[in-house]
C-alpha cells in the first residue's frame, strides 16, 4: 500500500477517467460494471459519450470519486484488462 503522502493526489477527489473501445452493443454498460465495482455510488448516466470521426471508436468519461490510490489502481487494472477495451487514461 502506498502511503498517502506519497501520492501527488489528494484523496477523496473527483478524477476523471477516459476509456476508449470500439463503438459496439454493450460497451458502455461494461464499462458502467467495471466502473460501479469498484464506486458503489458512480452514476453511470453521468458517463459522457464521445464518438470519433469515422464512428467506429467511442471515448468515455467516466468522473468518479475516487477515496483511494488503491481504488484508483483496481479499477484501472480490471478496465485495461477488460476485452471489450484497448486504453484508459
């Protein structure tokens, strides 16, 4: 465990999340379950939508409320290793 004031964030915070996939069926309600098990409390209507210009990728703004540097790490872990995904920021 990484001890807080090692961290360049201050914990809880708002911290946005960009996931990028395919624009597919389903993508963003995976997303939304990976997200929603990791913060109860995350509206999955605030997930903002954006698609690129040829519409076969979709970008995801996820804002979350993150409480740890911990939680922030497994979320990360299990999107970036999610199929359905190719990157997080």
């Amino acid at each position: 465990m990484i001890d807080p004031k090692d961290s360049l964030i201050e914990y809880p915070c708002e911290f946005p999340l960009k996931v990028f996939g395919e624009a597919q069926a389903g993508f963003v309600q995976a997303v939304a379950s990976v997200v929603l098990a990791h913060v109860p409390d995350f509206d999955s209507n605030s997930i903002e939508q954006r698609g690129s210009s040829n519409a076969r990728y979709l970008s995801l703004t996820c804002t979350i409320r993150a409480t740890s540097r911990e939680q922030l790490d497994n979320l990360y872990r299990d999107l970036t290793s999610h199929p359905m995904v190719k990157m997080v920021l």
